[in-house]
C-alpha cells in the first residue's frame, strides 16, 4: 500500500534582494509608467517569508525591519497570495510571516520579494505546480520589479521592467549598502526625474538605445571585472533622488572617495550601492563609511545569487 505524501502545513522561501547596475528611463507612457533598460543583479540580503493556513488574512512581522512591515492588506505578499487563490479558486485564508532583513522603501525591491516568495510558497502549498513562466506572468501582476526576485542572477529587465531575459555574468561582486533613515517613495522619484527633464528641455532617450553603454557593463558582467563594473554603474533615476535628498550625493562622492570601485543610488533609492574590490575592502569601506556618520545603517551583500528558492516544506517530488 502506498501512503499519499502528507501536504506540507507552513511553507517557507526566501527571495533576495536586488540592484541596478545600469538603470535607463525612457519617457513616460500614456499608462502612467515609464519604459526601462535595466540590468539589474541580485543580492545576499533576503526576505523570508511563511505562509500557513489561518482562520483570518494576517500578516506576522518579523526580521530586522519588522516595524517597517505593512501589515495590512496592501502588503504585497498578500495581495499576491491572494492574486493565487483568486485565480485558482481557493478558499483557503492564510497567515503570512514576513522576516524582513532587506532594507525597506530603499530601492531594493524589498517589498517586490515579499511577493515573490509568497507566489513560489503559496505554489507549494497549494500543490500548483505552476512553472517559471507562470510566476513570472503573476509577478509582473503585482509589480514591476517582481519578476527579477523570482528568477535572480544577473538579468536585463525591458518593458516596465519586468520582460527579463538572462545577462552572462562571471565571478562574485562585493558590495556595500549605505542605508537612509527614511525611505523614498518610487513614483514621486520618476515624477522628480519628468520634471527635471522637463526644466532641463531635455528628451529622454530611448532606454533601448543605450548600447554602447550596455555593452560596457556587459563586457564588465563577462570578464568579472569588478573595476570596469564599478566605472559602468549608472541610474538615470539618480539625479532625481539627488535633487529630492541632496545629502545622497555627498554620500555617493565620500564613499567613492573612500576607495570603493563605483557608487550608484540604488533604483529609486534612497539607497547608496558602492562595488568594492573584495571581501576586505568591503569591510575597509563599511568602516569608513561608519565613521563618516553619513547614513544611518550600513550592509555588506554579495552578488549574484539565486532567486527565490523554498527553504522549508517543499512537497515532496
Ligand atoms: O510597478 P510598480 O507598482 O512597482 O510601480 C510603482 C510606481 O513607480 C508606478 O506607479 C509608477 O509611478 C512608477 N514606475 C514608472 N515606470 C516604471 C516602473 C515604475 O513610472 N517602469
């Protein structure tokens, strides 16, 4: 007689976090979006989130940043945990517990792996079976920069940011995070960056058509050559968070001057990325940086790293 594999009770998985090595912004669009070329590359600072079967939607804080949490029904591991059921007509209601150690409302697509892993766990809850594409579909659902937890790496995001497709990358990249005590909301950032554009006369390119560039950072991705990534890193989106938090820009030139390879405003930031040479000068550049008083948190990550992945109760195969 063979027993039937018991369904697991609390499903967890874990997504990273990410950065923008390059990151250009084209006009905005009729639908209120702008469209991108981004490359962007995924980190070892995780979210890890739980889901489990309750008799009412909640969410359970929890992880470095737990007071930073909503815990309402906007968060987006419930709303994508809830994109699920809707879609595969399941009734069940469910705890959701969300570990929080990626920086909150910092340009890092915290919230974004939330609900990334909350797609993956609630997949292996249900027993779905869905497969990448049809996470991927549900992802770019819930936002843009959703997609890009889910399959992690290094990869180059087109559209809003969510049309993936997959960068060839050699090596690990050391980083370090300067982290800001209050965060940076994404659209009034692209709202920051039309006007500038708009006062300055100037026509944004079309993010496509930045090639030479690319290829720069592309080239940089193969060698795994950390100095000509560093000298690569670019975000179109930076002047505007410079314009909104002017101290950012003080902090970009002092980490840089403290020996980091390239510093860049992390998408809309108000995180600050710096490459650094190695795992020492990582530690040399947190140091400095401590020191300085400029940022409120500093975080060390390396990339690239796998996206989100169940840690505990996966179905059995
Ligand atoms: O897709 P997501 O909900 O994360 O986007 C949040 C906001 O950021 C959008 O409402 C829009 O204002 C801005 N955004 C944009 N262009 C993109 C992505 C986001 O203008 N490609």
């Amino acid at each position: 007689m063979t027993v039937a594999p018991t369904p697991p009770q609390s499903v967890t998985v874990r997504a990273p976090a990410k950065v923008n090595l390059e990151l250009r912004v084209g006009a905005l669009r009729p639908d209120g979006y702008h469209d991108l070329a981004t490359v962007f590359q995924a980190v070892s600072l995780y979210d890890e989130v739980s889901v489990a079967r309750w008799d009412e939607w909640k969410v359970v804080p929890g992880g470095t940043y737990a007071d930073r949490i909503p815990v309402d029904n906007g968060n987006l591991a419930v709303r994508a945990a809830k994109l699920v059921a809707e879609q595969w007509d399941i009734d069940d209601v469910l705890s959701i517990r969300i570990d929080k150690d990626i920086p909150v409302a910092g340009g890092m697509a915290g919230g974004s792996a939330d609900a990334a892993a909350a797609l993956v766990a609630c997949d292996q809850l249900w027993g779905l079976g869905l497969d990448r594409e049809e996470l991927a579909d549900l992802a770019a659902e819930l936002g843009s920069d959703v997609p890009f937890p889910l399959a992690g790496g290094n990869a180059m995001g087109s559209g809003r940011g969510e049309q993936l497709a997959p960068v060839l990358a050699r090596g690990t990249f050391h980083w370090v995070f300067a982290i800001s005590d209050t965060g940076l909301s994404t659209p009034e950032v692209f709202r920051e960056l039309d006007r500038l554009r708009s006062v300055g006369g100037a026509d944004p390119a079309d993010p496509a058509r930045t090639a030479e560039v690319s290829s720069q950072l592309m080239a940089a991705l193969r060698s795994g050559d950390a100095r000509d990534l560093g000298q690569a890193l670019h975000n179109d989106l930076e002047e505007a968070a410079f314009s909104l938090r002017p101290e950012l820009r003080v902090l970009r030139d002092a980490g840089v001057e403290f020996g980091a390879l390239g510093g860049v405003v992390s998408g809309s930031g108000p995180t600050v990325a710096f490459l650094t040479e190695s795992h020492e000068a990582s530690l040399d550049l947190s140091v400095s940086l401590a020191a300085s008083d400029l940022c409120r948190d500093i975080r060390r990550a390396k990339g690239p790293v796998h996206g989100a992945h169940v840690v505990t109760g996966a179905r059995p195969d």
